[in-house]
C-alpha cells in the first residue's frame, strides 16, 4: 500500500509525467522569469537553518549574486514593473545552485544525529 502511495505521490509532483505539474512548472517558471528569480531563491535562511548553513558553505559570488536578484525583485515588484522581454527570455529560473550543497548539509545533519552527536546549531523560528 505505502508502495502503491509513493509511486502516486512521485507522479503527482513529476512534471515530465503528469501534465498538471507541468501547467504548474511552467507558470512557476513564467513568474519567476518577469522579476529574474531561480526558484533557489525563494528559500528562506531564516527559516530553516539548513538553508542558512547551506548558504554560508556557498562560494561568495553565488550568493552575492543571490542577493542582487532578489534587490532586483524586491525593486520591481515595489514599481509594478517586470524585467524586460530581452531580458526574461535570459533567465534560467530552475537552474539549481543550492540543491548539492543543501543535501550535502542535510546528510551531515542526519549523519550527526545518527552517531548521537550534538547539533551545530540549535534549531529555533525566530
């Protein structure tokens, strides 16, 4: 049963098999597109910590570049405005740069809390 749930759950979230996550990726990816976002972006670091200690193992440009993007949002969503045509039709928004780093920082976690060791950080919303 819970093998017949799995397979329905990996259906429903796969945009190459069901076509309605695909309607829902492709509009995902239209929105991010008019204020040059990546999905990426949309986490937030002070929300889940792993994010944030995934974001401080980054290389500075990746997330000085990060932060433009989301000045630049911030910026034309406060003027209406979205980015030039020329300009969204350059943007990848569901090119990852967090998601290897990330997985990388949740392993370690799982690591540590398998072997009984303390976490690195104390897990609290703000």
């Amino acid at each position: 049963m819970s093998s017949m749930m799995s397979a329905l759950s990996n259906w429903l979230v796969n945009p190459r098999r069901n076509p309605l996550a695909r309607l829902h990726m492709h509009a995902v990816s239209a929105r991010l597109r008019k204020y040059g976002l990546r999905y990426d972006d949309l986490y937030d670091p002070y929300f889940h910590l792993d994010i944030k200690e995934a974001l401080g193992r980054l290389p500075r440009e990746v997330v000085d570049a990060r932060i433009q993007r989301l000045k630049r949002a911030m910026d034309l969503s406060m003027k209406h405005q979205y980015l030039p045509e020329d300009l969204q039709a350059l943007q990848t928004p569901f090119r990852s740069y967090l998601a290897d780093m990330l997985a990388l920082v949740k392993k370690e976690s799982a690591e540590r809390e398998a072997l009984g060791a303390l976490p690195l950080y104390q897990r609290t919303i703000p």
